[in-house]
C-alpha cells in the first residue's frame, strides 16, 4: 500500500458543488503539512497542484460535490476504478444536497429549467456519489465535518502505512 516511499497516494476531486470543503481542506494544511508532506503524495488535486486529465491510481479518492452530468458519472466511475478507497466528502457528496435543489422543483420550475439542462447535457436528476459507485467512508457536513475528516485520515494513514 502507498506508494515506493511508503506515502499514500492521496486524490482530491470536486463535481458540481461550491468547493467550500475544499477550502476547509486547504485550511488544514496550514496546520496539518508538516506531518502530511511525509506521509501523503498527492497524485490528483487541480486545487493544490498542475494535475494530469488521466486519472492515476490511488490509495484514497476524496470526492466532493453531486453528480449532474454523464461525463461526470464517467469520470467519477473512472476515479472508482483507479482508487482502493473513496470517501465522498460533505453533504452534496454524501446526500446531493443542496446542489440537488432541482430534484425537488415543481413542474413550472422543471419547464423554466429544461433549456438550460438540455444546452449543458444535465441529466434529469442530480445524483449522490452511491447512486453511482460504491463510497466506503463518508464525512458529512456542509461544508464537510473537519474532526470526521481527520478521523477518517488518521484511520487510514495508521492502517496503509504500516
Ligand atoms: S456540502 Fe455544502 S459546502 Fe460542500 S459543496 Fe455542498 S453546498 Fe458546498
């Protein structure tokens, strides 16, 4: 597990959300890099680092925000693929909202919207990250719950990298 160091192969996605538990993330690292730098490698995080369009192995896929397109359903499907582990990260993540406000609008609301859905390919419905692939850990919270967050980093950095 991890990489020829021994670190773990960390990624970091967003889909549709406003990126506030990425910048909860970035807050982290002000306190958290010193020992991180050691034991993380970050493989794919655009919001930290130029990061290649192919999506390379991983121990841990972070994934933020719902699924409102086919090629977002691919790709998250692609990340699955390629990680051991994925944790969806805060609410629209875990439960799709609130970027599923849509799913709930009344048939007025539906037909106002439906150019806008068919000019961007929207699907239908905005889905959660287990509508589509199977999520191991989830950090719930809006935006995400920083102490179950490092748990769950905790849990996973004593137990890879052994
Ligand atoms: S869960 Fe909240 S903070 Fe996170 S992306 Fe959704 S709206 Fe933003």
């Amino acid at each position: 597990m991890g990489d020829k160091n021994g670190k773990l192969r960390i990624g970091w996605f967003s889909f549709t959300c406003c990126e506030d538990s990425t910048i909860i993330f970035t807050e982290l690292l002000n306190t958290r890099w010193k020992n991180w730098k050691n034991q993380l490698e970050f493989v794919h995080a655009k919001v930290l680092k130029k990061s290649p369009d192919a999506i390379p192995e991983m121990d841990i896929a972070f994934v933020e925000g719902a699924i409102t397109g086919d090629g977002q359903e691919q790709k998250l499907k692609n990340i699955r693929q390629k990680a051991k582990y994925l944790v969806a990260i805060g609410s629209c993540a875990v439960i799709g909202s609130p970027s599923n406000q849509r799913n709930f609008f009344n048939r007025s609301q539906l037909e106002e919207i439906s150019p806008i859905l068919a000019r961007f390919k929207y699907k239908e419905k905005v889905l959660k990250l287990s509508d589509v692939v199977k999520v191991d850990e989830v950090v719930p919270g809006c935006p995400m719950n920083e102490q179950i967050f490092l748990q769950i980093m905790d849990k996973y950095l004593n137990t890879l990298t052994r």
